[in-house]
C-alpha cells in the first residue's frame, strides 16, 4: 500500500466507495465521471503503480483482470453489444492515479 494512494484508500475502505465486485485480490466500482453509460474501474488491491511497473510476479494479477471484466461486462449487460477495456499509463498516457487499474467502458446506444 501506498500511503498517498486514493486508490489504496478506497480499497481499505479509508474512502467510502460502492464496490460492485470484491474479492481476495480485485475490487471494482463505477467511476465518478464517466465517460460512458457503463465505466467501471478494476483494480488490484495490491499497490502497482503503473503498466511499467509491473514484474513477471504479477503476471496473475494482470490475466485476472480481464477475467473479472469479462464477467462484469456480462453482468452490466455490455457484453453481447461491446465494451472497451483500456489501460492509461504513466501521465501522458492520460493515467491520473497512480495505482494500476483496468477501466471497463461501455453501453452506448446502437445507432
């Protein structure tokens, strides 16, 4: 844990924050400005910093990401119509906190 991280701190629930998903390892909650009608934010309860900070022993935590998008998407209803999953990284990569975490975006109407 980082002690500066806002996300640490939501995931030791020093910061009220719903999660839509908690396990050992990952929590998931919408994100407080969403850039569509479905943006969640999945992040690993375990401090890394950023894509460029990853080690080969976090290899599990990374895979095990998209398992839990996978299965979020298909339980806010954006999996049969598409969402994206996307990575920011490092401050002109657009990342903001940093603590690594996946945004799951989706929902728009089809046209």
């Amino acid at each position: 844990m980082s002690d500066d991280c806002l996300f640490c701190k939501i995931v030791n629930r020093e910061i009220p924050s719903e999660f839509l998903y908690e396990d050992d390892t990952y929590v998931v909650f919408k994100d407080i400005n969403p850039a569509a009608p479905v943006h969640l934010l999945l992040v690993p309860k375990k401090h890394i910093r950023s894509i460029n900070d990853l080690t080969l022993e976090d290899g599990d935590v990374i895979s095990g990401l998209f398992m839990v998008a996978k299965e979020m998407a298909r339980e806010q209803g954006v999996a049969e119509s598409g969402y994206k999953l996307l990575f920011n990284v490092e401050k002109g990569g657009g990342q903001e906190i940093f603590h690594i975490h996946l945004h799951l975006i989706g929902g728009w109407e089809k046209k």
